[in-house]
C-alpha cells in the first residue's frame, strides 16, 4: 500500500505473487473479493506495473516480482521529483519564524532534513539513544569535512566529531546548524515530542550560547580541585 496501492490491490497482488498465473473468477474465489471488484483490481494492477495480462482461452494474469514492481515505482516517483523541483513556482523569500513540530516521526524527519543540509557545523545536543537515530547522517557530514559538535549523557564515539559528555538531559534535544537555524525541545520515548523550529536570530544565537556554555562547564569540571558554587565556577587551591 506504500507503494500506491488500494488495499484490495493489495490483496489481489498478493494473492498472485502467492500463487502465479490465474483468472480473475480464481482471484476472487480465494480472496473472497466480489468478482467485479476482483476485475476491476486486476485492471488496476496492470495499469500500475504490479501484473501482467495474458490472452488465453480465458484472460488470466501473472505477478510482476515484488523487487521489479518496487524499483520501477521509485524510479517513476523520482522523475517526479525532479520534474516537480524543475518547474515548482519560484519560493519567497522564507520568513524567519518559529514553528513547532509534533509527533515522533515529523521531528525526527526535520532533524534528518537539517543535517542534510548542513553547508559548515552542527551542534548537536542530545541523549545517545537518540544519537544512534541520525548516525548516519552525521557520519555522512563528518566524511564531507564538515564539523559536529557533539554533547551527549555517555560515551558516544564518532571518529573525527568533537564529542562532550555531559550530565543525564532526559528526552532534552537541541541542534544548531551553520548559526542559522535551531531545533530544541523533547524526543524519545515516554516524551511529548515537540519541537520549536526557527531560523529566528535571537533564537540560535540563545541557544548557542546556552550550549557553549555547557561545553564550558564540562571542560571546567575536568580540572582538578574545580568546583561550581551557586552556579559560578571556582577553583580550589591547595
């Protein structure tokens, strides 16, 4: 169905791939599809690239391979695509905003975005659970030369990314990309989800100095006899 078929589509091609040639009366018996409905399916089918139509004494019809079907079907949606960035109306200048973005799918899909288009740095401030989520990514950054920064609650490693571990940060996210824009708010599991999205300049540059201040802290408590008095950091001398 992912790959634009009805339900009952499915099920018909389905039905094929299980058990090669056939008529549409054997489709609908097995399926318990009405006969009608079993037609028009098998018509639709072909018309999609999912099956073939074969001239016998009685018209029957045979499966295209789940992988054939599959491969053609994002070939077609990436000619799409380019046909539709070619000839998209010309954007407006985007306005700098914020906006939030709910829903575990849609945050992460918008984290994957960002990081895709990252042209110089990113910081990134997050659990390693979540870490692992866009890995890749961040992998594919680091190969291109860019740099990550990372602040994360273990021990993470990423070789050539610049990695600080921090105090336990809940379901806390933070991304920071080129200065321009930031994602903060909550992900994970047991948490609400949401985010605020903006390329809003005080914003980022709020969160950034949130975050290179806690790089600080970090490196302040790996001094021996430092401590932190009522938020300000002190050094003991002995």
């Amino acid at each position: 169905m992912q790959m634009g078929l009805t339900r009952q589509e499915a099920t018909v091609y389905q039905q094929l791939l299980m058990s090669g040639k056939q008529t549409g009366y054997e489709i609908a018996k097995e399926t318990g599809i009405s006969r009608s409905n079993a037609y028009a399916a098998l018509s639709s089918l072909v018309d999609k690239g999912a099956a073939y139509m074969m001239e016998e004494s009685a018209k029957k019809y045979i499966p295209v391979s789940l992988e054939e079907f599959c491969n053609n079907h994002i070939h077609k949606m990436q000619e799409i695509k380019i046909w539709l960035l070619d000839n998209q109306p010309k954007p407006k200048m985007e306005e700098e905003g914020y906006i939030t973005i709910e829903g575990e799918k849609h945050v992460l899909d918008k984290i994957r975005v960002l990081l895709n288009q990252v042209e110089e740095r990113v910081y990134v401030s997050c659990t390693v659970e979540t870490l692992e989520l866009f890995r890749k990514e961040l992998e594919k950054l680091l190969q291109d030369g860019k740099k990550v920064v990372i602040v994360t609650d273990d021990d993470y490693e990423l070789p050539k990314a610049k990695i600080y571990r921090s105090e336990r940060k809940g379901r806390q996210l933070g991304i920071i990309t080129d200065s321009r824009f930031t994602l903060t708010g909550e992900y994970g599991t047991d948490s609400t989800n949401t985010c605020l999205y903006s390329g809003q300049k005080n914003l980022v540059t709020l969160f950034k100095s949130a975050l290179a201040n806690e790089i600080k802290l970090i490196n302040y408590m790996k001094v021996p006899n430092t401590k932190v008095y009522k938020g300000k950091i002190r050094r003991e001398n002995k």
